[in-house]
C-alpha cells in the first residue's frame, strides 16, 4: 500500500511562512527607514500589522480543522492509478466510530482558460466503513474509464468531506493517473 498525504495539511504551514515573511519585510522595511532618518508611513504599518495579525488567525483556523480528523492519510494498492483499472484503496482517521463520511468524490480535472481547472469527469464514491480499535477506516474501490483523454496538467483528486458547526471539513488527496496505453520514456 502506498501513502499519499492530503492537500490540507500544507495551508496552515503556508499561511504561517507567509505572515512571517510579511513580518520580517515590515520590520526590515521599519529599520531600513529609521536608519536613513525617513518619516514612517503610521498608517501603513498599522494596516501591515493587522494584515500580518489576519494571516495569522487564518493559519489557526485551517489548522484546528486540519486536526478535527488528523493526518487521514490516503493508502492506495499502487502508487500510480491507471486508466481501466479497478484501484482499491483505504483512508484511515484516528477517531474511533466516526460515521459522518458516506461518500467521497473523485474528480478529474484538466487546464481550461486562463491557467483555471476545468472538470472533465467526476464520480461519486461509496464507502465502507469499518472500526478497527481506536481507528476508522474508509474503503473504496474504483475504475477510472479508458475514454478520458490525459494532458500535461490534468489532475485527478479525491476528496472526502462533511459539514459541522458550519464548517466544511475535507480531506483532498492527489492521485498520480496514467494511460496505460501511453509509454512513459
């Protein structure tokens, strides 16, 4: 089985790099001005810090929903998916009796107009859930059809979600897919 990490567990981490890079230019750019003996633009500072202060709490907040289910790592029968054939897999959350996923959805998309993803294809994905100790775990299997075409930047996703206190939590995980009628060099 292979491991494939979701996508969320880098937003707090970039969110995080930056407001601190942002924090170090101010600060830099604070210096650099008192050093010449330049006037400080207050305003600007002010509205720095609390865009600083903003990216802070938005790294907190995807954190705290990145650890409403943990890690939840993808494990796929192979590291590559292949077009035409069956692919089983399995996503493990750290909670014991969790029930609110029934369905995952997986998607296909390829570059469209002005760099944005366009879906080409999308199914819906049903789950069997089963309680091991202090683990649940989600097993899925599925096909991706021969006739979807891939291109340089087509991606395949899966992503599994449910909505609590308002909030949407999901877990996104990109899939390596190939044709299996294309030889790779």
């Amino acid at each position: 089985m292979v491991k494939i990490n979701s996508e969320q567990s880098k937003r707090s981490a970039q969110l995080k790099f930056v407001a601190y890079a942002t924090s170090v230019i101010l600060i830099a750019g604070c210096l650099i001005a008192t050093s010449m003996q330049v006037a400080l633009n207050w305003p600007f500072i002010v509205i720095g810090s609390f865009c600083i202060v903003g990216l802070l709490i938005a790294s907190q907040s995807a954190n705290n929903r990145f650890l409403v289910l943990g890690k939840a790592p993808l494990m796929l029968d192979s590291k590559i998916v292949m077009l035409g054939v069956e692919t089983k897999g399995q996503i493990v959350i750290n909670q014991p009796h969790f029930k609110k996923f029934n369905t995952a959805i997986l998607q296909i998309l390829a570059p469209g107009y002005e760099s944005a993803l366009n879906e080409i294809w999308s199914d819906t994905l049903p789950l069997k859930i089963e309680f091991d100790r202090d683990t649940t775990l989600l097993d899925f299997s599925f096909t991706l059809p021969t006739q979807i075409k891939l291109h340089t930047g087509t991606r395949c996703y899966l992503t599994i979600s449910y909505v609590e206190n308002m909030q949407e939590v999901k877990r996104t995980y990109r899939l390596n897919v190939r044709d299996p009628k294309v030889r790779m060099l």
